[in-house]
C-alpha cells in the first residue's frame, strides 16, 4: 500500500494522508479545498490595498501566493492521473483547468516535460535541469522560468491580465495596485516557491544527487513545515521513487530509505 492515514478533521489531513469520502470527493483527496481555497482567495482582488494594515497586506499576499502554489499542486497531481483515478478523462480536464487558472500554461507540454523529466532526470534531456545551475540557482531559475513562460503563454497571461485590469477599473479605484499585489505579485513568489523546493533543492547536485537514478535528494522538513515550504513537494526523492502516490500522502512514505 501507498501511503497512510492519519488524524484530522476528515480522518486525515495534508500532514500524512487524504480525507475520507466518497465517490469522486475521495479521490480529490485534500485538492479539492485547495481549489474552493484558491476561488476564494480571489475575493482579494476588488480589495483597496493600498487601505490594508502592512501586515495584513502582507498575509494576503502570502496567502495568494501558498494558494496560487497549490493551484500548480492540483495540476501537479492531474499529470501524474492522481487526481481523481477513476476518471481519466476528467483527470485531465481538471488538470488542464488548474494549469490555465495557474499561468495560462498548455496542459499537453507541460505534462510531457514533466514525465520527460522524472524519465531523465538532471539529464541533457530533463527541462527543469539546467547545467547554469551549477554556477549560481538565479540563471537556472531565469532559464527555467524562460523554458515555461514561452511567448504564447505570456500573450495569454497579459491578455487575462489586461481583462482583469478592466473588470477591476469598475470596482476598484486602484485595479493595477491590485492586479500587481494580488496576482502578480503572488504568481512570482508561487514560481519562486516551485523552483526552490521543488527543483533546485532537490537536484541542484545534478547527477550526484541521490544514489540511484532519481538523481533527487528529499529535503528534511518536520511534515507542518514541509507543507508551508511547498506542499510536500521538498520529499522529492519520495516523489520520484513513487510518482504515483498524491502529495499529501508524500509524508507518510518517509519510512522509506532516502536515496541519498
């Protein structure tokens, strides 16, 4: 068996396990109230930042950011046909939804660059590996981001921006502050939050990272930590060594030896 249960609010939470259910709610596992979560969190965005305490401003940025995170996590799941097993189709409808809602990313390339890259990992042929990374993470983040954010992605990502801007301007006097602090702003520090925990930690050692072919290390995190840093994505020789196992069940395999 993959994974385990273990206490919370459903019978499980994201600190090991997935909550109990049935039918399709089971299987969405603890995705599911991360995307209400992340639909919710759009509720910021008429908000006048400029009249916000710092520091709450700041939490709801943060907020934005760990949610727009999770968003990617859902997607994350799909291209991996964990997010709801039972129905490929919707598996991938689901998928495709998150990625576009994320960054306007196509779901067919970045599922197969994700695949191509747990096939040959910190390889010439993985795409979220750059051999720039071994003289600083700043060029192997800009390459990375480079590689995703390709010009027809970023037409589409302004395009939604713009709109937004103009559904903002008739219900906010300030709709760029706030199209910048709520979803820009957060979109960067999300892909920040992706790339260092779930890229560059683990297989900044290229080929010598790990002893077997994951060529990954798992970053040791207590499980509450894990979850803020990236959903778990940091146990990310587990993540390999089993790609098929949902990210809130990553925890509980630690009672797996680390190839490390």
């Amino acid at each position: 068996m993959i994974g385990s249960s273990g206490a919370g609010p459903f019978g499980a939470g994201p600190f090991g396990g997935g909550p109990s259910g049935l039918g399709p709610l089971r299987q969405l596992g603890w995705s599911g109230p991360i995307v209400i979560a992340w639909a919710a969190s759009l509720l910021l965005l008429p908000l006048d930042g400029a009249s916000l305490p710092p520091a709450w401003l700041v939490v709801a940025v943060l907020t934005r950011a760990f949610l727009q995170t999770g968003l990617f996590i859902v997607a994350h799941d799909a291209m991996h046909a964990t997010l709801l097993p039972g129905s490929p189709r919707w598996n991938d409808r689901l998928g495709a939804m998150a990625l576009a809602c994320y960054a306007c990313l196509p779901w067919e390339d970045c599922r197969r660059n994700h695949h191509l890259h747990h096939r040959a990992p910190t390889s010439a042929l993985d795409p979220d590996f750059h051999a720039d990374g071994e003289r600083g993470a700043v060029a192997w983040y800009l390459r990375f981001m480079a590689h995703y954010l390709t010009p027809v992605t970023l037409a589409r990502l302004l395009g939604c921006w713009l709109v937004a801007g103009l559904l903002l301007g008739r219900i906010t006097p300030h709709p760029l502050a706030n199209l910048l602090l709520f979803w820009s702003l957060p979109l960067l520090l999300s892909s920040l939050q992706l790339f260092v925990v779930g890229t560059y930690l683990p297989h900044r050692g290229g080929s010598a990272a790990g002893a077997d072919g994951h060529h990954a290390l798992s970053l040791s995190l207590p499980p509450w930590l894990s979850f803020l840093a990236c959903y778990h994505f940091g146990d990310h020789w587990h993540h390999h060594d089993a790609p098929q196992r949902p990210w809130y069940r990553l925890p509980a395999a630690r009672g797996h030896p680390i190839g490390s």
